[in-house]
C-alpha cells in the first residue's frame, strides 16, 4: 500500500516533498483496523500543486489523486504545504 500511496502522489501532485508512514501499529484492535497492517496512514507532502488552494481543497486533491486506494485506507491524516 506505501508504494501505491506514494506512487499516486508522486505522479498526481509532482512533490518536492512526500513522507509516507503506516500508523496502522498505533491502531491495531480499534475500529478500522482490518487487520492487514495498512488500514492507517500519514503523509507529508509540499507541493506547489497547493498554491492557492484552501486547506479543503488540498484535501480533496490528495483523495482524488489516490483514488480506489482510499477504499482500502481507513484513516489518512495529513500535513499539507505548497513549500518547505
């Protein structure tokens, strides 16, 4: 799943910076938790992409650009800025 999550960010939103971690160990027996290991997650990402946008839209684009993976992903926290 990391390799799918930074791979779709890499290619929807051309990062200078992108930091993905599993806090699925954090989680395991609470609701959401699956089981697989990868059912919560959190990234980092500066991205030029954001300029202009507004804290919901960032958002919005980072779920757009992962797609069908967010089926998959139970809770994704994110830090999001358009420089470093």
């Amino acid at each position: 799943m990391e390799a799918t999550i930074r791979a779709r960010l890499d290619a929807a939103l051309k990062p200078s910076h992108l930091e993905v971690h599993n806090e699925s160990a954090q989680h395991a027996g609470h609701s959401g938790d699956d089981g697989s290991g990868e059912s919560h997650w959190h990234v980092v990402i500066w991205a030029k992409a954001f300029d202009g946008k507004s804290r919901i839209e960032r958002h919005r684009m980072v779920h757009a650009a992962l797609g069908d993976a967010m089926d998959r992903i139970h809770a994704l926290s994110m830090d999001l800025s358009n420089s470093a």
